[in-house]
C-alpha cells in the first residue's frame, strides 16, 4: 500500500508530466516534420532551394565587415578574410593583411599579405606579385607620390619599381606620399558587396537544419534545444516511473495470469 508522502510524489509528477508535454508537444511536432524534411532534402531539392527572404537577412546580419579604399574612380574592398572586390564584385583570392589600394599607371594595385595585385580598371586580375621575399615584413600601407609607387611596412618605407620588380628600402625620411586610407563605399557598393559575398542566398535545407538545431537563434537557440533535450529526458523518466508505479498494475496482471 503506498504511503501518502509516495502518493504525493506520484501525483506531483503526474501533474507536471502532463504540463511538460504540452508545453513541447508543439515543438515535437516542428522537429518531427523538419527532420522528415531533412532526411528528404537531396530528393525534394530543398537543397537546390533558396529560403525565405524574410529569413534571409538573419544570415547576413553584421558579421561581414568590409574595408574598402578608393582608388582612382574605383573602391577596392575586402572582407576581412580572404576575398578582394572591386566596385562590389568579387575578384578573388586577397591575404591578410589588406594594405590598401591605390590607382597608379592606369592600373588598380592592392597590398594583400605578402602578394601585390595588379588589376585593370574592368576588375581583371592582370598580375599576382610575390613580395615576401622583397619586405621583411608584410606591408601595412601602400602609397604614391611624385616619384612612384610606394609601400610602408614596419622597417620603413620602400619604393617600388614595377618595370624591374625591385623594392628599395628609403633609408631617408619619405614626404608627400599620399597614403591610401580607408573609405566609405557608400550604399551601392555595400548592396553589391552583400550580393557578391552571400550569393543567391541560403538553402533552404541550411535554414531548415538550423532551425532544427536552434542555431538559427544564436547560442539563445541552441540553450533552447538543449532545454528540450532535458525536458523530454524528464518526461521519458517521470512517465516511465509514473507508469511503473500505478498502484495494482502489476497485481492485476499476476492475477489474470494465475486464471
């Protein structure tokens, strides 16, 4: 015969059983239906498939930070990882760090790492440059004066003969050199940066697993899955031990045996 501190301990769990599962039933039901989906997603397409927009700008968010330098007519940017634009389309693979770039010759030249790019003003990759052997160090500026092309890095300044491909230290002061700065791009060049980087946009399958995983709400939504989990660890348990414990289950059953 069950105690009343037992019976209690029943009840309360029972209760609360019931409160829990309706309270993930809605969610079970979204991971159920998400998961099929996933499962199905190379045969349905989903993967071929661009999500909704009005979900899309979850991914882009602000996470990309461009720095852009304008040179001659043109703004010459990167994304702060490994990829160069011009006026908003991609050009291609740029390293760490981004100098800048200037307008000289009738070209576009980029400092990226230990590499000059040299481009036309269609954004056309003309020439990737190895300087690494040329500077001690990577360059941390790139700047022009009346005299030519000049990189700054942290052993001095060096003027840059591009005919010869030689770099020479100035053991002097360097004056006048017009430095290139960081700029701002303005809204259509960030717009086309956007569109350039993130493409069409993301599949839907991504969208789909991420909303399964509660990634698509940051750490908020993967804390959230993991409350789930536990919730329907709780659950399992507590009707399990709610089930088990039903006072003369297992008596009813010895009886309709022994008949």
């Amino acid at each position: 015969m069950p105690t009343r501190i037992f019976r209690q301990i029943r009840l309360f769990l029972l209760r609360w059983h019931r409160r829990l599962g309706v309270a993930v039933s809605l969610l079970l039901i979204w991971l159920a239906l998400s998961g099929i989906a996933l499962n199905h997603s190379f045969d349905w397409g989903l993967d071929q498939t661009t999500g909704p927009q009005i979900l899309q700008s979850v991914y882009r968010g602000d996470s990309i930070e461009f720095t852009s330098y304008k040179a001659g007519d043109m703004w010459v940017s990167h994304n702060g990882a490994s990829t160069l634009y011009v006026q908003g389309r991609e050009l291609g693979y740029c390293g760490t760090p981004f100098a800048g770039a200037v307008s000289f010759a009738g070209e576009l030249i980029a400092a990226c790492g230990d590499t000059l790019l040299l481009i036309t003003p269609a954004a056309e990759l003309i020439e990737a440059i190895d300087i690494g052997y040329d500077l001690e160090a990577a360059p941390t500026g790139i700047g022009i004066n009346t005299s030519g092309l000049w990189l700054k890095s942290d052993n001095g300044a060096y003027a840059v003969d591009l005919n010869s491909l030689t770099f020479t230290l100035s053991t002097e002061a360097v004056n006048a050199v017009d430095w290139a700065v960081p700029g701002r791009h303005g809204d259509t060049i960030h717009a086309a940066l956007e569109k350039a980087s993130f493409g069409k946009g993301v599949s839907l399958t991504q969208m789909l697993l991420d909303l399964h995983s509660g990634r698509f709400f940051g750490k908020l939504g993967t804390a959230g899955m993991d409350m789930v989990a536990v919730l329907l660890i709780l659950l399992a348990s507590s009707g399990v031990w709610v089930w088990t414990t039903k006072p003369g289950r297992f008596r009813r059953k010895h009886s309709r045996e022994k008949y």
